[in-house]
C-alpha cells in the first residue's frame, strides 16, 4: 500500500496533539468544580461498570450492554437527574450519557447506583470527540439534547452546539426513523435550532405544526425547566425523526 493510500484516521485528540487539526470552538467552558465526597467515591467505585472511555474508540453497543436493546444518547446530562429517571422507567433500552462536567459525572452515577439502574453508560468527555471517534453510523434510537448552554450572548452564539454540522452528525448517528429530540427555555435558541433542522437534509419534523411539539410524558422535568417555568418563560421541544 503506498503512502497515500494508507489509513490515516486519527482520533480528533492525537490529530489535535500533532497539530494537525485545531478546533477552534467549545460548547463549554470547563468547570472544575470541587466533586463531593460522594461523588468521586461513585466515580472510584463504579467507572469500572458505567464508565466508558474515549480512548477505547468505537463501541459495540451489544458487547458494551450485553443486550441488543435500543440505544438513547443524552449529551450533556447536567447532574443526570432526568436521565437516571428516564432509564429507570425504561430498563429495556440502553441510555449512553455523555457529560463534560465531572461532578455532574459523579452524581449521575450515584443516582443510578441509587436507583438499581443498570442500563446506562457515562461518557466522561465532550460529545463532538465522542460523536467523532466512539458512536457507530445509524446506531441510535434517540439523541437527547435538552437545555444546552444558550450562549445569551450574540458574540458568543458561535459555542452553541447546535449547528448544521452538528445536526447532520446527529443524522448520521441516528438509525432510519430514530429521533432527534431537543429542547431549550431559550427562545431565540429554539428559533436558531428549528432553522437548521428545517434546512437539514433528511429529516422529518414531528412537529403536527411544522415547528414545535409539546413536552413527550417520556422527558421529565428538569431544573432547569422549573426554573425557567418559575422565571415565566417559555419551553420548547423539538422532536425530528431521520428519513430513510
Ligand atoms: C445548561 S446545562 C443543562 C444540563 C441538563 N441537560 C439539564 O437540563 O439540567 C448544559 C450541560 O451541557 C454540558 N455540555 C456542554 N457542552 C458539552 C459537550 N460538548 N459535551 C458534553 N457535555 C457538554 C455542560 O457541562 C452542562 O452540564
């Protein structure tokens, strides 16, 4: 094999430690808040069983969860509150959680050990990376994505996740028909998410009025929603299935 055509396929890190790829821009800025007792004695005690590594590359969801039950991937899971909920009410689907913040790492994983919940996975890493080097095409059931950072400010809108390269990752991820499900208490992000996915290709909108949909019974509330709600805000959800 000559040179050229030689498999040159990096993960985005080493690419980035060569210098060979920079990004420019994160969704997040990194908070390395102190963990609590209990939540680093959860990550100690249990990465062993729920914690999943970027460095181990793709995964077999089969292998990883002994079953070959759909798989829901929640990005940025916060503390996991609602993603602990929502895979104790389904123990017959997989849920992979992925989530920068290493105490919200911490306390998910002590919720789920809480609550007996066996079904789920944490990714302790940012999505983009674990979308690039570890989620195989057409896998997945759902993507959850609710409340990500808005970014209020204009300068600062270009952090925000949601982007129409972003949601053709999604799309590739997603198996015919798996949905895409999104919401935010921030109207002008939910007015920026519904413009890319409408000029997105291959999808469906859910939506009976081509826009948004009421909360699904299947996403319970989370904080920041109630605060929202208490701050007199809007919610907004956007659901979109991938077409065949
Ligand atoms: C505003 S909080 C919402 C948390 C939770 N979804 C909720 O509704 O309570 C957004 C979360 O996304 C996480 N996040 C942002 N960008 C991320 C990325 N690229 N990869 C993983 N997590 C990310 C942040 O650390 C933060 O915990």
């Amino acid at each position: 094999m000559t040179e050229k055509n030689e498999k040159t396929h990096k993960t985005i890190e080493q690419a980035e430690q060569e210098g060979k790829y920079i990004r420019k821009v994160r969704s997040f800025v990194k908070r390395e808040g102190r963990l609590t007792k209990n939540q680093q004695r959860s990550i100690d005690d249990h990465w062993q069983d729920m914690g999943l590594n970027h460095s181990d590359g793709l995964i077999d969801s089969q292998v990883v969860f002994a079953n070959a039950n759909p798989v829901v991937l929640e990005i940025g899971f916060g503390m996991g509150k609602s993603l602990v909920e929502m895979a104790q009410a389904a123990p017959e689907t997989n849920f992979i959680g992925i989530e920068v913040h290493k105490p919200g790492v911490g306390a998910c994983i002590s919720s789920a050990i809480a609550a007996g919940v066996s079904n789920l996975k944490i990714f302790d890493h940012d999505a983009i990376d674990i979308l690039a080097d570890c989620i195989p095409d057409g896998t997945l059931t759902t993507v959850q994505l609710f409340f990500p950072d808005p970014w209020h400010k204009k300068k600062h809108h270009k952090r925000r996740i949601v982007s129409a390269e972003f949601v053709e990752t999604i799309r590739q991820k997603l198996k015919v028909g798996g949905v895409f499900h999104m919401a935010t208490d921030w109207e002008n992000y939910a007015e920026c998410m519904l413009a890319d996915m409408q000029s997105a290709q291959g999808y469906n909108n859910v939506s009976a009025s081509n826009d948004y949909v009421p909360r699904p019974e299947s996403r319970p509330l989370t904080k920041f929603e109630n605060r929202g709600q208490r701050l007199g805000h809007g919610v907004w959800d956007l659901q979109f299935a991938k077409k065949a």
